[in-house]
DNA sequence: CCTACCGATCGGTAGG
DNA sequence: CCTACCGATCGGTAGG
C-alpha cells in the first residue's frame, strides 16, 4: 500500500491522486484502505519522514571517520545521489508535496532538510577556509551541489546506459567541480 | 487572472488550487471566470506554452551571432539562470505540473523543452569535440547544468543577498565548472 | 475485507 | 459580472 501510493503520488502529485486510485492499484475496495490508515495524509507523512530522515541517516554514516573535508563533501554528496537513483519516487514526492504535508510533520521534516543542506554547506566553508575550495559563496555552492543531485530524481532510469552507482560517482565529482576543488 | 492562477498553481500545485481560490484572490464569483476561459486547463496550459516558448526564444537570442563555443554555454545557462530567478512561479508550475498538461499543448511544450536541451547537449559536445570541455559525459553535464538552474526557482528570493543578475552570472559559472572548461 | 452511504467540494452550465 | 444549480467525485464513516 505504501508503494501504491509512492507511485501514484510520484506520478501526479498528493492531491491529484485519489484513494480510490490507490484502492484500484491493490484490488481492493477504497473503504477497506481504512483498516490501515487513519487518513490520506498518513501516507504522504510516512513518505515524506522515511524519506528525510533516511537522507540525515545515510550522511551521518557517509562522514563518519572520514577527516579529510574533501572526502567527506564527496562521500555526502555521493550517498545523496545514489538515494535520489535509487528511490526516484520518493524524492519526487518530497521535492513537489512537501507544502502539502500537514504539522507538526511538516516542521520535523524540513528540520531535517535544513540540518542537511547546513551540514553539506558547512562542508563547502570548511573546505574554503583550508584552502581546498575556490568558491567564495558557500551558500550558492550548496544549493547548487544539492539541487543537481535531487535532480537526478527527475532523469534516471534503471535501464539507461549508467548505473545509479556509477551517475553517484560522477555528480560526487561534479560537486567537487561546482565547489571549486583545487 | 493569469496572475493568480500562476501564483496559486505555483504555491499549491494544479490539482490542489480550486477555481473558487483564484475567483476569490480576484475578489469575483466562479462562475465569473467563464468569461474569460473555457476550462481550468486553459490556464495551466497558458502558463506552460508561453514560459517554455519563452525559454526557447531565450536560448536563440542568447546565443545567435556568437562563435565562441564556450561563450554560447556561457550565455545560454545565464539567460536560462536568469529566467528561473525571475520568473519563479513559472519554472515551479512547469516543474511541477507538466504531467497535468492535457494534449496537443503538453506535446508542444515537451518538444520545446527537449529542443532546448539537446541545444545545450550539443553545445557541450561541441565544446567537448573542441578541446574546450573535460567532461566526457556530455548527457549528464547537460542535466547536471540544466536542473542546477531550474533549481534557482526553489530557493531565489528578491530580497535575498544577490540579484536576479548576480545569480545567473554566478551559475553560468558553474555551469563551464560543471563541463570542465580548461 | 465488503456494501451502502455521508457531507463537502469540485469544475462547469443555465440564464439573466 | 451575478445567483442558482448540475452531476461527478472527493475523503471518510457506519455497520457488518
């Protein structure tokens, strides 16, 4: 039920899919959904809080041991690419009905969000004080690094001629390149 | 009216924005605004043919009677950048709701769309064939580029530390560093 | 898991 | 531009 819904959702947004559309996908009845959710809404929270939660998680394990600061920049940015290969519909969803989600999730999910992309920044001005990166606007830097690797999301394929490995790999070095690594 | 369904398409998305809203931020009744359209879709339609007409039209004029293949890149990304810092609810509804567009229109505006990449992919090449570009990947430069500008849209503010210009400056910047310009 | 059904709201029309 | 109203569909409930 939760992938009916991920799939749905990713495909025309929270409010352009109905239940009886996700009811439809699993052969069953839409009143019968209700012995699994209290409401619509709890499908988009438990998408949108697996989701973010998992992308802290994975950069909290991606950094962890590594000094070097461009190392970690990489590593980060690395697993932040894979995810949006890896589960293209969950970061679609994330990136167009965030505004849809309802409080208090809707607050905890952007926390996250935004401790994300301060730590991936933080990263850039460490990196720019040790002399390691050229690019004075850390902030700019960050979106920028960020904002093509959730676009992945919106292009990748599984049966296209790169893996989701291999497209992790090569933006991990275009973000390097978008810092300015010297 | 255009005004305010771009507005509300863009803050809520086309599914979640109901006539009665925009008649409401227009201060008349419903049925009023069979005046001036035939159907809803005829709004997302208007906002999504003029922006990437728009896009595309950019694009040519940015480019046309210039040689340099590095500076043809470097025009094109700034006017795409530019686009997308000043004209944010049109890139957010194009971005979001392209998938709501009814046919022929969304036939249409993917074309235009496409055209305008694989401009950008050729100019890559082209740099690339040159000698000018070290990225050999020129598909994912060309989205890495693409979507890091699309992404201006989701995070510009008019009242933030740079300007529209000064952003698309910075970007077309990164877009060269996103290619490997050497 | 189902049938039967609820009030609310949707996009849109009739008629002025 | 309005009031009055349409059928369809929405998310959700009652009761089994």
């Amino acid at each position: 039920m939760y992938d009916a819904a991920l799939t749905l959702f990713a495909e025309r947004g929270y409010h352009g899919t109905a239940l009886s559309q996700i009811a439809s996908m699993l052969g069953i009845r839409t009143p019968s959904l209700y012995n699994h959710i209290h409401a619509k809404q709890d499908l988009l929270r438990d998408v949108l809080t697996r989701t973010t939660e998992g992308v802290w998680q994975d950069y909290q394990e991606a950094v962890e041991g590594v000094d070097d600061v461009v190392e970690r920049l990489s590593r980060a940015t690395r697993v932040y690419a894979l995810r949006h290969a890896q589960h293209r519909r969950e970061a679609l969803v994330v990136n167009r009905d965030i505004a849809n989600l309802e409080e208090p999730a809707r607050t905890h999910v952007l926390e996250l969000r935004r401790s994300h992309a301060r730590a991936i920044q933080g990263l850039i001005d460490e990196g720019i004080e040790a002399g390691r990166f050229s690019e004075p606007n850390s902030t700019l830097a960050a979106f920028g690094v960020l904002e093509m690797c959730v676009s992945i999301a919106r292009w990748f394929r599984d049966d296209g001629p790169l893996s989701a490995e291999e497209v992790a790999d090569k933006y991990s070095e275009l973000a390097l390149r978008v810092a300015g690594v010297v």
